[in-house]
C-alpha cells in the first residue's frame, strides 16, 4: 500500500497524549494484525487485555489527508470512552504509515457485490442470518422504515411498523447479539452506535415532513430505552445522553404532524411516565420538551403574533428556561422544513437567536442584510464562525471573509478565547486556499495569540514567508508574557532558545511522565549552556522511574542518565559521573534488567 499522506504528528492529534503514548507501545510491541485496506475504509485486530482481540476500523478522507481531517471516523470493539481516539486506533494508525507494505489491498464491499444478481445477494443475506439471529432483526428494521436507494424501486411508501424498531432496540440494548463484554465479564455490551444509528433512521421523515413515520421509530426506541437504561442506571456513563436526542427529535415530529386529540393524550401519557421514571435517578427534564410540544404545540399564548412579525420578544417574559429554548429550536426546525421562511425569521429574532436569523437571510440571498444583521448582533466568534461558514457554502466567498475578518475583531473572554482561535484558523485556511494573503496572515497571527500551540506557530511560519522574521519576533514576544501555554517549551526550543525553554519548564510537574520526549530534547540541547539544571532533571526523572521498578521503563531511565552523562562531561564533572553511576549500580544490583543498561553507562563498560 502507499503510505498515507500523514504521519506521526497528525495521528497524535487524534488522542490524547496518554492513549497516543499506549498505541505506539502497543504498535512497537507487535500487536496491529490482519492490516486491511478496502477503499476508504482500514481494518485490523489489535491485542489487547481481553483474549479475543480487538476489532478497529478506520476510515479515511480521499484516502487520508495531511491533517486530522484525513481521518472522518474511527471505531474500536474496546470500551474506551474518555475522549479522542483509543489506544488501539493509535497503534493500526501508526502501523498503517510505518508499515505500509503490512496492509493489504482488497476490494470494497460495494464492488465486490456491484455484479451479483437479486437471487445472489438473497442466498448470501440468508445464508448469513442463520448463523446470526442479530442480522434478522437488524434487517427488520431496515426494511421496516425503507429499502435501501435503488432497492424495491417504485415501492409503495406505507406507514412504518414500530414492531420491529422495538426488537431491534431490545437486541441492542439488551447487547444479547454484542460480541463485546460491557462493566463486568458477565454482561454483554450495549451496541451504543447501533441504537444512534437505529435513532437516526427518523431523521430522513423529519426533513421530510413526515412526523408520523418518524413518530414509529422513535416511540419504540424510547420504551425500550427506559427500562434498558433504569437496570444499568448507577454505573452508566453514556447511555443517558440518548434522552436529550429523543426529546428533540420527538418535539419536533409532533409539532408537524396532525394527531387527533385522543394520539396526543396517549403519547403525553406514555411520556409523563418515562419521565417520571428518569426523575427517580436524576434525569430531570430530560424528555420534558416532547412533553411541552405536545401540551403547547403551536398555541401558546403570543406565539402567533411573534411568528407574524407583532411581537418583539419571545419568551413573552423575556426570560425562559433551557427547555423552553429546546422547545423553540424544535419551532424552528419544524418551520424551516415547512418552507415558512418570514415566521422563522421573526421567531428566530424575538427569541434572541441570531445566528439563526442571520443563516435563513443567507438561505433566502439576502446576504447584504445578513451580513449587516450579523455586526449588529452578534456578540462572539462562534457566531460570527457559524454564519462565515453558511456564506461561504452559498458561495459568498468575500463576504465570508470581511465578516471572518470583523469577527476577530470582537473580544474575546479568557475563558472563552477557544472561539477566536476556530474562527482564525477557519479564515487562515480558507483565505491562504484562495492566495488572499493578507487575512490569512492576519488570522494565522491571531489563531497563535489566543492559542499558543505549536501547530498554529508552524502554521504561521509556513505562511509568512519573507515577512516571518518580524511575525516570529511578535509572536515570541506574546508567547513569554503568557500566564499559560502547553507548547511553549516545544516551541521555544524548536526556535533555539534554549534559555527561555529552560525556564519555562516546571519540574515538579513534568517529574510526572518520564515519556516527556519534549524535555528529553531539551535536555540534549541544554546540557553544555546549563549542565547543573540538565543533571538535577535527568536524574530525578531516572530515579523516579528505577525506583519506582517499572522494569518496562527501564530503558527511558537509561536515555535520561545518557543526557546526564554529557551534562556532567560538558561541567568538567566526569569524576563525579563515575562516582554517581557506581552507587547506582550497587543500588540495583537486584533489578537484572536494569543493571546491564547501568554498566553500560559507565566508562570503560
């Protein structure tokens, strides 16, 4: 296979550093096997800590991209869930790019079947679903709210059957078909992507209109959900985050759809109870918004003037809670897909949504009013990010750039400065793709002054040209005064000034993680111009480790003793060394591992 046009650096970018350290061991160590790649798609089996191996697939963009973008998808048969990609997605990444010849080519899916007649696709869909009860039900449900394109051609559309919605929700929920094990060896996994897939088979009749049909699917998977959720309610992490969804996605089916009075009553019933049964654990309000749509729908007091232009706020009190802004949004999306652009409008401004407001201008080409709208009211990058994006998907390039460019512009609370760094970064990578050099240059500064990263640095560097000599100087400058910044070591290194990259190393902190390949560096690079700090850090960083016994470590104690060796010959201190390598090898005369690595640094070993 050819390489992927990424590296190292970008798959670091998709996991934290803990999970990205534990994949590069685990790549290292041999565990990446059955390497697969089947157009966009790669696969492979990861060992792990469970005797069956883990299953990992990945998918790339375009066949994968020199950013973090190349990489649209990752999933892993592990139960990791803390954020960022898993340790296991690391290794096959870091496989895949160092080892290239590893990963075999094969066919996708699709072409593989493109030839094969209806009788033939039958036979294979058969032949598999008597060996796996779970692709009956999973085909059920499929078929239950509409072939696939292309598939049963000229179909009648019918009602959907909830019936097996349901069955496919319980298998699911209940993990009876999951191949992995959830909190304890004894209990099967909760296929979680299979239910928010199985949720999002309602979101095509939403856009549709259909609230009916969208209705069969979510009311079954919320009765199943329930109870699922209830049995498992004191150690579950992210099952709850489903009750949001379902209301939302309930609200706005009822709102455009025509129950008869005695439907309605039944459904708020059904939805009093669930979430009566939600409270008891701590789920407050959680599917409080279906609740409302169906109790208010569109009759709400004052809700008709606002929506024709007669009222100036909404709520009528000026203040509402966060599931009455739940039950507006859900307004508003039912009266986007019904085509009734003005009452979105005049909803959208009351309500204080101007973002919306200014996004429904764009969609109806008035784009001088939305641009005009926007500066008047809006109040943060994200906003000002949001709508640039809609602008420039209406091909409004320019004036997706001026209202990027006004957007920096805006201040930005510390806390919230993360929204100006999106914004920059969006103007300087689409204002640097269409040669507008000035904004992108403008943006690139503004993207590293509220970010401090090191990408955002290089990025500027890239972009500057002739011109970084000065930018490079501005952005140190406002790199030193930082009260914060993760990559300033990284950086002021990288630039060699290697006084600087000294002092802003908290030791005490960084004695954390021997695996610091940042302050081993600099290390090297500081051990003639500051020996004495070189060897208190070396050391202590080898002590901690051999002390500690972690005998898979040892080898990072003996590359930290290496940079302490130069630190002590470049201070005219050798006899010195000799002395602290030989108490150290008696120290751990025991540790049959470590000991060899020790005699090694000794001189005339």
């Amino acid at each position: 296979m050819t390489p992927p046009p990424f590296g190292e650096d970008t798959i670091r970018a998709l996991a934290t550093e803990e999970s990205f350290a534990r994949g590069k061991s685990y790549f290292r160590s041999g565990a990446v096997s059955e390497l697969v790649r089947r157009g966009d798609v790669l696969t492979a089996q990861v060992e792990g800590s469970e005797f069956a191996p883990y299953v990992v697939s990945v998918r790339l963009r375009n066949g994968g991209v020199a950013d973090t973008r190349g990489v649209t998808e990752t999933r892993c048969s592990c139960p990791y869930d803390w954020g960022g990609a898993c340790k296991h997605v690391v290794a096959v990444l870091l496989k895949s790019v160092a080892k290239p010849g590893e990963v075999v080519e094969r066919l996708p899916l699709a072409d593989m079947l493109r030839d094969l007649d209806r009788a033939a696709l039958a036979a294979l869909l058969i032949s598999r679903a008597e060996e796996d009860p779970g692709l009956v039900l999973w085909l059920e449900a499929e078929l239950a709210v509409g072939a696939p394109d292309g598939f049963l051609a000229g179909a009648r559309r019918t009602a959907v059957d909830p019936k097996p919605i349901r069955r496919q929700a319980e298998a699911l929920l209940s993990g009876r078909n999951s191949r992995r094990r959830g909190w304890s060896d004894d209990v099967p996994a909760i296929d979680e992507d299979g239910v928010a897939a199985l949720i999002d088979k309602a979101r095509p009749f939403l856009e549709a209109g259909d609230g009916r049909n969208a209705l069969a699917i979510l009311e079954p998977v919320t009765e199943a959900l329930v109870p699922a959720w209830l049995e498992q309610a004191d150690w579950d992490e992210t099952l709850h985050e489903f009750f949001p969804v379902l209301g939302q996605l309930i609200a706005e089916a009822v709102l455009m759809s025509d129950l008869a009075p005695g439907e309605r009553d039944d459904l708020m019933a059904r939805l009093d109870v669930w979430q009566g049964e939600l409270d008891g654990y701590g789920l407050d309000d959680h599917l409080q918004v279906a609740i409302d749509a169906l109790e208010q729908g569109w009759d709400e007091i004052g809700l008709a003037d606002v929506m024709a232009g007669r009222g100036r706020t909404w709520p009528l009190s000026g203040q509402g809670d966060w599931i009455m802004e739940r039950l507006t949004e859900a307004r508003l999306r039912v009266l986007d897909i019904g085509g009734r652009a003005e009452e979105f409008l005049n909803l959208a401004r009351a309500a204080g949504r101007h973002g919306d407001h200014a996004a429904m201008l764009v969609r109806l080409a008035r784009v001088a009013e939305a641009a005009a709208y926007a500066r008047k009211q809006f109040r943060s990058a994200e906003e000002v990010l949001r709508l640039s994006q809609v602008l420039k998907e209406a091909g409004q390039i320019d004036e997706a750039l001026e209202l990027a460019e006004w957007g920096l512009t805006l201040k930005a609370e510390e806390d919230r400065s993360y929204g100006i760094v999106g914004l920059a970064r969006w103007l300087r990578d689409c204002a640097a793709a269409l040669a507008r050099r000035e904004p992108a240059l403008t943006a690139a500064g503004a993207a590293f002054e509220h970010s401090l990263s090191l990408d955002d640095f290089r990025a500027a560097e890239t972009l500057a040209g002739p011109e970084w000599t000065a930018m490079r100087a501005r952005l140190l400058a406002k790199l030193a005064a930082a009260k914060h910044a993760h990559d300033r070591t990284e950086i002021f290194l990288n630039e060699g000034r290697i006084d600087e990259a000294v002092r802003s190393v908290d030791v005490e902190n960084v004695l954390r993680n021997p695996s610091n390949t940042v302050l081993m560096r600099l290390a090297e690079a500081a051990h003639a111009s500051h020996p004495d700090w070189v060897i208190d850090v070396c050391e202590r960083m080898a002590v901690n480790v051999m002390d500690s016994g972690q005998a898979g470590f040892y080898e990072l104690a003996a590359q930290w003793l290496e940079k302490a060796v130069l630190a002590y010959d470049a201070a005219g201190r050798f006899d010195d060394w000799i002395e602290r390598i030989d108490k150290l090898i008696e120290k751990h005369r025991r540790k049959h591992k470590l000991k060899p690595l020790l005699q090694a640094l000794r001189p005339g070993a």
